[in-house]
C-alpha cells in the first residue's frame, strides 16, 4: 500500500468518476426470468445467489413487485457477467 507523505497530493480516484459508471438499469418481470434462465438456476436458488428471500424475488418474476436499491445493480454485474462472478 502506498502512503501519503506530508505535502504530496493524494493517489488519483480518477477510476472512480462517477460519468464512467453505467446507470443502473430498471428490471421488469421479463428481464429477472430472462437473466435467472440464463443461470440454469431455480427461482429460489437464484434469490439465494443474490441474497434475497425466495419469496421477494418470486414477486419480482411474476411483475408483482419490481426490485429497487443496491439488488438493482448486482442484477446488472450477474446480466453482464454472468452467475459465476458472484462466486
């Protein structure tokens, strides 16, 4: 780990800006089965995977609930990436 000496600039965030980061997407019952099927995952071993009890994403699947908050871009990351980066 590199420290700070008195004096100096701090190391750069510049991978952190907040412009290169993608906006998070808004799910619907369509994309959750879409991205779940993808995993070969049953609906309750999926909400496991992402932390979430059976129950809240089943409503998710069948458009009685929509997911919202920090669920919404780890979705995103398993879209994109697929199961296994949460592993």
């Amino acid at each position: 780990m590199t420290q700070v000496q008195i004096g100096e600039t701090k190391p750069s965030t510049q991978w952190l800006r907040p412009a290169d980061v993608p906006p998070v997407p808004r799910y619907e019952a369509v994309d959750l089965l879409r991205i779940r099927s993808a995993t070969g995952l049953s609906p309750a071993e999926f909400a496991d995977a992402i932390g979430v009890k059976a129950e809240k994403y089943r409503a998710w699947e069948e458009g009685a609930a929509k997911p919202g908050g920090p669920v919404l871009r780890l979705l995103q990351i398993v879209d994109v990436n697929g199961i296994a980066i949460l592993s």
